[in-house]
C-alpha cells in the first residue's frame, strides 16, 4: 500500500514523514520549499508494509512552462512530482496546519481532491501537539474530507491511530500482497549515484526508470533529498539512490543550511550502499572534487563504477577519441584501474545509451541491445552492479588462498620496515565478505608496512579477478 502525504509548503509534511518511518531521511527546515521530490520510505506496522511518499508543497495552479525562465520551470516541475505522487498512491493523506488552520488555498485543493473519486482521501492535522490542541480539530470535519485525524509530528501523538486506519484500509482493499512477499525473497542490492553538481546524476536515475521521477534542471543544487525507488530486475531488488551533488567543502561551507544538510545526507547514503556510481563530466573534466569522491568510496570499500556522462556533447570525435578519454580518466583515478568505466547519455530519459562497455566486463551485461526498444540499455550499469555486487560476496577457498599467498610472497617477500625484525607472512586468511576482508598473520612483535599489504591486495586481485569493489587486507599478529 502506498500513501502520499500532500499539503501546502511548510505543514510538516516531512516531518511526519519522518515520524512514520522513524528515520530522519527527508530535510526539515523552516524554509518553504525544501522539498523538491518525492522521497519514499517504508513503515511497517502491525505486520504491514506501508510505502510513504513524501511531497513538495503543493500549489494549485502551475503556470505553463513554456517560454518561462530556468527558475519557473523549475518550480513547475516541482508541482508535477506532487501531481504524480497523487496519481501514484492508493490513500492521499492532505495534511492541514494546525497551528494556522485551513487557509484559501486548502479549500480549492480539497475540491480538486473531492472530485477525484478514484483515490481515497484522509484528513490529518498536523502539529496538534496537546490533547486540548487535537480535541480542537474535530471542527475541520466540515471540509469534507471525513473525520479529520489530528497527529503530532513532533511528538508522535496520534500516529498509531492513524496507522491502524489505515491498516484498516488495507484489509478492505482489494489488492493482493503476493508482490511484496515476492520482493522479500528477492536478492537485494543498493546503487547510489554520486557527484559533483550537474553532472547528470537525476538525469540518470530517471533514464534508468525510464520516468521523470525526480526533478532535473540547469540550475545547480536541484536535488535536495536523496532520493531511492526499488526496481525489480534480474532476480534482485535494486534499490536506486540519486543524491545531491557534492562541492569543495570551502564552499559548502559558505552556502545555505540546506546545502550543508543535503551534503550530509549523501555521505550517508554513500555509507550505507553496495555500489557507488560515480558521474563525471566529458565536457569540464576531472577536478579535485572527483578525486575526493573516489577517496571517499575507497574508504567506505563500496563496489565502484565510473560513468563519464554527456560523452554524446563531445564534438569532432575520432576512432581514437574514447580510448583517449578512458587513459584520462584512469590517469586522474590512477589508483582504480579495477572498477568499470563506461560513457554516457542521460539527457533525454526516454533515449539514454551507454557506450565503452569494455570486453572483460560486456560477459556480465544482459541488457545491452541498444537496438530493441522493449530494452533500456542504461540499465547494463545494472548488470554490472550484479555482477560487482555477486563479486563482493565471494569466499576464496582456502587451499587456493594460501597458494596464492605463497606465490605472492615468493615474488616479493616482505620487508623489513625501521627497526622491527624481518617479518614473515605465516598465512592469510579470508575472515569476511561484502565487501571481501583479508587478515595476513604474521608472528608477534612484527610490522608489514602498508604499502607491501597493498601490494598483497593488488595480487589478490589479479589471483581472483576482485574487479569492480573495494576490498580490505589487514596485518595481525599471531596470537
């Protein structure tokens, strides 16, 4: 079951969402129009499965977009994610201030939500945060949206009643649960897209689900919320996370609070997910923010995929032109020659293509037929997160591990490092997985120094085939 909470800027609409699904994944701010898109996220009550969708504040009339400026557009293409989340849930929950009352503009809306007889509409008033305040609302009945249902966001008063209505729902809705107990049983992956502002990271995330899902626009920091839709896809339950693009943290820090928070809400994200896709740009190069982009999935050991976007903007090219992007772009990533490298366009959703597939990895992508249009060929960045993801859960049989530390340390021993004893690696032993994890033991009051376990980690890869995700090899005594 899906539920869209609806209502003007600034009624608490992302608080409460907040609250339901007990995470504070959506921004909260007194600034009207934080919210941009619509942000998803699941509660889960009595045994239930509720998706709640979070909305930009909505306003009645939406100027025709034609001929208007960048920041017009935007503002009607804002509206529209609230129109299509309406379109989209079972239950429209229209949310009322109720600090401040209705106001004109909620009459209107409420008629325009009378008149849509297929949707199922409930009035919550938000913020009352007393019993006296929630005993007031009983007034708005007269609205006509049925028994108003008063609710705290801030405290949480209410909220069980108005999950067990709609629980209630639910059970008298016709609807079959055999999808989510499908989606249980399903392999589970997350992809979170990353970069530098405007570089095509919204653009993407709609071309893969060939839907304008999220706002898209030239204006920088378009993207706020990060934003996630599960996708069904070759026996696995993809999680996609668009994020807000990450600038030089000198400038972050002269910019807005909300700027600040979005920043902190992608690294987030980038803690929490399997695969990062990294976007770049063809057009303006690599700069120092990528670099520290790529620092920063190398240390969290994401599984890891470069996308260079707008590749079909790139005017004159010539037989030689991808094969020089790619040494460029693994000149500047120098120490990522293992993760995958492709080239993009995203720029219509509908018509988005990936190219430069190379052949080592084209075995892993299923969908890549450019030429069938019952096909999305963006969605081979799919396969190769599988593939990344399948690569991340792998076990080495231990006799074939310790043949291949042998050969290793036969190649090059261990040396000895400022002062401490010759080490000598003892084993090495596979202690986890997702992402793969390495401890070398060595005998006590000993030092392998970092850049001979890097090394170790470099063998393994190529003994093993780690293409595509970060991987740990520590040092440990033997005790």
């Amino acid at each position: 079951m899906k539920i869209a909470l609806i209502g003007r800027p600034n009624v608490g609409k992302s608080s409460l969402f907040n609250r339901l699904i007990e995470k504070r994944t959506a921004l909260q701010t007194d600034i009207p129009g934080t919210t941009r898109d619509r942000n998803r996220g699941v509660c889960f009550w009595k045994g239930k499965k509720i998706v709640v969708i979070d909305t930009p504040g909505l306003k009645l009339k939406i100027q025709n977009s034609k001929f208007k400026t960048d920041e017009k557009l935007l503002e009607n293409n804002i509206q529209l994610q609230a129109q299509r989340a309406m379109k989209e849930a079972d239950i429209i929950l229209y949310i009322i201030d109720g600090k401040t009352g209705p106001v004109g503009e909620d009459y209107e809306i409420i008629k325009t939500l009378q008149r849509e007889k297929k949707k199922t509409a409930r009035l919550i008033i938000n913020k009352a945060d007393t019993i006296d305040e929630a005993n007031e609302c009983a007034k708005y009945q007269k609205l006509g949206l049925g028994e108003p249902l008063p609710v705290s966001a801030k405290n949480g008063r209410g909220t069980d009643v108005l999950l067990d209505a709609l629980i209630i729902y639910a059970k008298n809705n016709e609807k079959s649960d055999k999808d989510e107990a499908r989606a249980e049983t399903q392999k589970k992956l997350s992809l979170v897209i990353v970069g530098r502002p405007n570089v095509g990271k919204s653009s993407l995330f709609n071309a893969l689900l060939k839907e304008e899902r999220v706002v898209v626009s030239p204006i920088p920091h378009t993207t706020r919320d990060p934003n996630d839709t599960e996708l069904a896809y070759h026996g696995y339950l993809i999680t996609i996370i668009d994020t807000a693009g990450l600038r030089k943290k000198a400038r972050l820090y002269d910019s807005n609070q909300i700027e600040i928070f979005s920043a902190q809400k992608t690294l987030e994200q980038l803690k929490r997910s399997d695969i990062a896709l990294l976007m770049i740009d063809c057009l303006n190069g690599i700069g120092m923010q990528d670099r520290k982009l790529a620092g920063l999935i190398e240390r969290e050991k994401n599984g890891f995929i470069i996308a260079a976007n707008k590749w079909d903007a790139i005017q004159e090219k010539t037989p030689d032109s991808m094969a020089l992007a790619r040494k460029r772009v693994y000149g500047a990533f120098r120490a990522f020659g293992w993760a995958p490298l492709v080239f993009t366009e995203v720029h219509d959703p509908m018509k988005g293509r990936v190219y430069g597939i190379e052949e080592r990895y084209k075995k892993q992508v299923i969908n890549n037929d450019a030429n069938n249009e019952d096909q999305n060929p963006l969605r081979a960045l799919l396969d190769l997160g599988i593939a990344i993801k399948e690569n991340r859960m792998r076990w080495i049989p231990e006799d074939e591990l310790r043949a291949a530390w042998k050969r290793a340390v036969k190649k090059q021993p261990p040396p000895r490092y400022r002062g401490h004893p010759s080490p000598k690696v003892l084993t090495i032993l596979q202690i986890g997985a997702n992402p793969p994890r390495f401890s070398v033991i060595i005998p006590k009051n000993t030092y392998l120094p970092a850049h001979y376990l890097g090394y170790l980690e470099n063998e393994l890869r190529r003994e093993f085939g780690f293409w595509g995700t970060g991987i740990v090899v520590t040092g440990a005594d033997n005790e």
